[in-house]
C-alpha cells in the first residue's frame, strides 16, 4: 500500500459535514448535469450513475436529480462548462481545482479572491497538472470481515491499491475499470460508500505542520465554493 493525499483523507473524513452545506447542492446538480450530457440513462451512462449516488449519498431530493439530467437535453445544458484551473498554494504545493459552472468570469475571480486571501496563486495551463494522474476511488466499509479477507478480497477484484481508514477501506484504481471493481465488491456484498475519479498526485511534498495547515486551509476555502466540484493537491 503506498500513501495517498493528505487533502484527499481529510475532505472524506468531512464529507457528511460538506452534504450538510448550503452549496452542496449546487455543485451536485452540476455534475449530474454535465454527465447527462453523454446520455440520460444511468444504466448505459456510468458517469451518470456516480452522479447521482453522490447527489443521493447528500439526501438530494429526487425531484432535484431529475431536474439536473432534464437540463442536459435543455437549452441551457451547453451553459455549464467544466474547466480545470492550476494553482500553487504555500510551501509550492501543487492544487488542481475542478469547476463546473454557467459563468467562468465568476468562478475564476472567486479563485483568485480565495487564492489570494490564503497565500496561493494561479499558475498557468500544464504548469501542475503533470503531477498527477487520474485514479477511480471506492470507499467500502469493512463490517465483520476480518482485515485478511477484506484485503484479499481488494486485491482479487483487480484494485490497484488501497489504504484502510478507521472501519473503511479506500481502494484506488485505473479509470477504466472503475466500474467493474465496484460491481465485484458489491457482488462480494461490501457497502459501497461513495465512487468517484480523482487526481492523485504521483509524488507528495511533505512540508512543516504551520504550512501544511496554511495549505488545507486553502483547499479547504477552494472546496467550499458553489462552482468547484473537487480540488486536489499534492501534500502528504
């Protein structure tokens, strides 16, 4: 098992503290939105289907996740552009910031205001991105089972890598088979907690315990703005 984010630990461990914010609500239809878009489906659309668990998992009225998708085929579908902005954050960590929003001009100067105000800065295209890759992740509780049954069980279903985290596992694996893990360790009959993609940075920087909270501090104020989706950096 190798180590993963820092940031991306600490955002699950606050994730029922996020479904509880006002805006939440806001950045989930959007997602659902911009992944109705290659059809409206949740069978045939596995993107959709993360969607909507995620908008689910928040207690999303259903009326709200209908909506979102009956946007997609409206015409105001093509207002939502999804955009990935690069930033530095204190100490040089590298923070990719994930929006989708109807109005670039607004998200782009809330970035910046938040950047600003915590010490980061905007970096141009390519500038960061190269530092990470993209990865699938499950959160799956363990229950009873043993942790030699759990890991097994992880390892078969063809993850690439996992980290336990108190009576979760967070398992990790190539984007295409995403899908396919999950529907094996839900056939192993695990509760699958959320599914998602993420960045995952191939290297971490590790830096002093005053910095690194200026640095989750910064992400933290990133996350909590209505346009941006996820935000992911590079500390360990």
């Amino acid at each position: 098992m190798s180590g993963h984010s820092k940031w991306a630990s600490i955002k699950h461990q606050k994730g029922v503290a996020d479904a509880k914010r006002a805006g939440v609500f806001t950045k989930l239809a959007n997602a659902i939105t911009v992944a109705a878009r290659a059809g409206a489906d949740p069978t045939m659309n596995f993107q959709l289907r993360l969607a909507i668990d995620r908008a689910k998992a928040a207690n999303m009225p259903r009326t709200n996740i209908d909506r979102a998708i009956a946007r997609a085929a409206g015409p105001g579908a093509g207002a939502i552009e999804e955009v990935v902005y690069e930033a530095y954050g204190p100490g040089g960590a590298a923070i990719l910031i994930e929006v989708a929003t109807d109005n670039k001009n607004r998200a782009i100067a809330e970035i910046k205001s938040v950047l600003n105000k915590y010490g980061g800065k905007l970096a141009g295209a390519g500038a960061v991105s190269y530092l990470f890759e993209k990865k699938g992740q499950i959160i799956i509780s363990s229950g009873e089972k043993p942790a030699d049954e759990v890991e097994m069980d992880i390892i078969e279903s063809g993850a690439e890598d996992y980290e336990k985290s108190d009576n979760e596992y967070l398992v990790y694996t190539q984007p295409v088979v995403l899908e396919s893990v999950k529907k094996i360790l839900e056939d192993k009959s695990y509760e699958i907690n959320e599914a998602k993609l993420l960045w995952e940075p191939k290297q971490q920087v590790t830096l002093d315990e005053e910095t690194s909270q200026k640095v989750i501090n910064l992400l933290e104020a990133l996350d909590s703005l209505d346009d941006v989706t996820s935000v992911s950096s590079n500390i360990g």
